[in-house]
C-alpha cells in the first residue's frame, strides 16, 4: 500500500483496549478510521452498508451477538442510535476488556441518545489528521512535550539544536500547506481532483453529519457561507456579530453552529485567556482551511495554522496527560496565538516569519510570561535554521525542527 502510514494512535489505541469493554476512535470525514479499523480489528462492519444497518436497527442485540472475533469494529455507529442501549447492556454482563471498536465521524457526546448509553463506558481517542512525521513516516515529535515545563533554556540547546534540517523537511511543509493532511485528499496529486474531493465532502458534513448533532433548517449554502466566513477569523476572536451581518445567521445559531461543528471534526474551539474573553478557532485540516477561504490567507495565518495543526499531536496521542490548549490576549494588541497548559506549566507558541524577534514579539513573550508562572515560549521560524536562546526563558527555534524531534 503505497499511501500507508503508521498512525502514532496505535499505541494509544492498543493501551485503552487492555482496559475498557469500549473503545471510540473519533475523527473527521476521510482521517483514515477505517483503514485504521480493518487494520486492527479481526471483524469489521460499517453502517454506510445499508444491510448491516437495517440489522442493526431491527434487532440490535442480535446483532452485536452476531458479531465474530473480537474486538470487532463497527464502522460509523453514530448512523444506528438503537444500537447504543444494546451495546450498554451486552457490556454490563460482559465486562472483558477489548470487545467493540466504535468509530465517528460525529463524536458520541454530542447526541444525547448515545451519551446517556455510554457514559463512563467508553474510552475514546481522536484521530487526527495524518501530522508531518506521519505523512514522512517517522516516530511521533516529542520535543513539544519535553520542552513544556522548562523555566530556563540552556545555551547548550543552541548547539544540540542547531544542526542543518533535512531538506526533505522544509519541502513537505510547503506541500503541507496546499494538502493538508487527511489521507482520503492529501494523497491526490491532481489539485483539481482533490479541490472536488474536499467540496464533496463539506457538502456531505454540512448537509448530513451537522444536523445529526443539531438538525439546523439552515440551507446548505448559508452554512457553506459562514464556515467560508469562518476561515477569514482563523486564529482571531469569532466576532458573531461581524459573521451576522456577513451570512444572515443569527448569534444564537451561530453558538448551536459552532458546538456542532467542532463535533464533526471541521473546527476545534480555543478559548481566549488575558484581557478580554471569547473563543478563536483553528480548521481542523490545513487543506480544507484553504479550500473554504474565499481570500488567499496571509502567510502568517497559514503558518500559524500549520504549527498548530501539528504541534497539538504529541499532546493529543499522549496516554494519561491532562492538558488544555488556549490563546492570550492583553491590551493593546498582545496575542500568543496558542499555548498549551499542563501540570510543569504554561508553553507559548509565537510563529514569525521574520528570521529573528522584533521588539513586539518579544513585548508579547513578555507579557504572556508576566501571566504564567511556570511559563516559557517558543519563537517559530520557518527557513531559518538558527536555534537562540533568546532570553532564559524564551527559546528561537525552527518550526522544522520543533515538529520533527523525537
């Protein structure tokens, strides 16, 4: 198989199903769950197949005694809410860790039939888009999660740090930037193709999977309207007033919108800390970003979009690490796009496209750092191989590098 990779979720996956009857594996349209399903699971079905589905519903506990070498995935399950309290039922008699795998395109909790199944019955994991060591098949990054905590950065990670990146390296990033990484589109070399896959697709979210979580009698046009209006907020407060004047969609609409769309996977929410509150959001895929934004992105939102995109993933596949992702905001126009919170402390990230920090970047490092406490942050560049221990607490460091070591 020319396109596969291994995905870092395989190790967490493989850690969830030693202790829990159920295990979900979330994620957007086209991330690779079923692929990722027939690769681990001796018994597969789908609830795309009809017949399965009809089986299902008709006699759901049938079903699922129907079912043979375990664990046995099924495919889709958000599609057959009959199934859930069946599935309650089958597990509260047979507690063997490693029984069903359930995949969704739309995640369970957003639906109040399946939540009150399953709650405190399930273990789940989300699987990302493919990230850049996965697209190049290498290990997993772990420098993000070694350098968090760090209250001084030592001159001796200038040299350890510092040598030439592959070249290799810089030109996924810019590959990255036009495919994104969900392996059902980015593997397709025609742009005209893959344009029409990601249309298709939307389409398919939009009009099917967001009104399972909130049956919205908005027209499929006005909601392709406003994720298109979404994207030119990207990283920036979602100002509701601005996209009501802009789409027609009410702010109560839009707050029901925005819950459901980050529960189909199209959008991930980031609360905004410091001087004034609200919610910023990042695409949950670089390409689809793209294709949804009516104006050309400005290369550092597409930069800053990348960084996230593949930063967040040693935290997410990290088995056991409670961690929260947020933006800072102060007066007057101090903005650390995203930082990550976990129990060593606070992490800034700042991407420039400068080659080094001006006086506002190191104003904003200084700021969010007069904040937190244990804090550090990380100044991103891009085609400057440099690594510079700026000041104790703030480290210069190539984002080719970040996303990358292991």
């Amino acid at each position: 198989m020319a396109h596969f990779r291994r995905r870092h979720a395989l190790d967490t996956y493989h850690s969830l199903l030693k202790f829990s009857p159920l295990v979900g594996i979330f994620g957007h349209r086209q991330v690779g769950k079923t692929t990722f399903l027939e690769q681990v699971c001796p018994t597969y079905r789908s609830f795309d197949d009809h017949k399965v589905l009809d089986q299902a519903n008709s006699e759901p506990a049938k079903f699922l005694r129907s079912l043979g070498k375990k664990p046995a995935a099924i495919d889709e399950s958000q599609m057959c809410p009959n199934l859930f309290p069946a599935l309650k039922e089958y597990v509260r008699k047979n507690k063997r860790p490693g029984q069903f795998v359930l995949s969704g395109s739309v995640r369970f909790y957003s639906r109040k039939a399946i939540r009150e199944s399953l709650t405190g019955r399930i273990a789940t994991v989300d699987l990302l888009p493919m990230d850049l060591t996965e697209l190049s098949d290498t290990a997993r990054a772990l420098l993000p999660l070694q350098l968090i905590g760090k209250t001084t950065f030592n001159p001796e990670w200038e040299s350890e740090l510092s040598t030439p990146t592959q070249k290799v390296r810089e030109k996924l990033i810019t590959q990255y930037y036009q495919q994104g990484g969900l392996p059902g589109i980015c593997f397709l070399r025609n742009d005209r193709i893959r344009s029409e896959r990601v249309r298709e697709q939307l389409q398919l979210m939009l009009d099917r999977d967001l009104r399972l979580v909130y049956p919205s009698t908005v027209p499929f046009t006005q909601l392709l309207s406003y994720v298109s209006q979404l994207t030119t907020m990207e990283g920036q407060p979602v100002h509701s007033t601005v996209l009501r004047q802009r789409t027609g969609i009410s702010e109560v609409t839009q707050k029901r919108l925005l819950f459901a769309l980050e529960n189909i996977f199209l959008i991930r929410q980031i609360p905004i800390e410091g001087d004034r509150n609200g919610i910023s959001i990042y695409f949950e895929d670089q390409a689809e970003s793209l294709s949804l934004s009516e104006e050309n992105s400005d290369p550092l939102t597409q930069f800053e979009g990348a960084i996230y995109r593949n930063f967040r993933t040693p935290f997410f596949y990290e088995m056991g690490l409670d961690f929260r992702f947020f933006q800072y905001r102060a007066k007057p126009d101090i903005r650390i796009p995203f930082a990550v919170r976990t129990k060593k402390g606070c992490l800034g990230i700042l991407p420039i496209l400068e080659g080094s920090p001006n006086r506002k970047h190191l104003r904003m490092a200084h700021t969010f750092l007069q904040r937190y406490s244990p804090a550090s942050i990380l100044i991103l560049t891009r085609g400057h191989r440099e690594t510079r221990v700026v000041e104790p607490r703030i480290l210069q460091i190539p984002a080719e590098r970040l996303l990358f070591e292991s």
